[in-house]
C-alpha cells in the first residue's frame, strides 16, 4: 500500500489498543482503575502520538497528550492505594 508508513502501522495498533481498552471497560472485563486498562490506553494513546509527529494534527496530539496524562494519574493512585493497603497488614 502506498503512502502508508510504518509510523501508520504504529498508529493503528495504538487505536487498537485504546479501542480494546473501551471494549473491555464496556464489557465489564476491566476495571477503569486498575493497571490493565490504564496501561492499555497509555500505550495506546503513546503510539498515535508516534503516528502524529508524522501527520501532525494539534487536536488529537491534545487529546492524547491528556489521555497519556489521565492514564498515568490512574497508575499513580493504583500504585500509592496499593503501597498503603501493603503497609497497613
């Protein structure tokens, strides 16, 4: 296919990555705050940022800068939840 990157690739996997994300949320298979989900959208969302230094686009670099943002707040209160839950036994 012509005209089609691999920064393209790299981008259809990050949308694959959010979407799965979505769909596991939806179907009740993950939780919003636990790492699996957080993970799959900060991957995701790191991948079309990779996709759009090559056809850059102001809005959705925005979009995924704050979902990369969200995402990492997520794991940072997983990861303090967990530490005290782990101090308190």
């Amino acid at each position: 296919m012509e005209g089609y990157g691999w920064y393209d690739l790299v981008g259809n996997v990050g949308v694959a990555l959010v979407l799965s994300a979505y769909l596991g949320l939806t179907l009740g298979r993950l939780a919003s705050d636990r790492p699996p989900y957080l993970l799959l959208n900060l991957v995701g969302s790191a991948l079309l940022l990779v996709s759009l230094a090559f056809a850059f686009n102001l809005s959705a670099v925005l979009i995924q800068v704050f979902w990369i943002a969200i995402s990492l707040i997520g794991l940072a209160r997983w990861f303090r939840a967990r530490r005290r839950r782990a101090t308190a036994r």
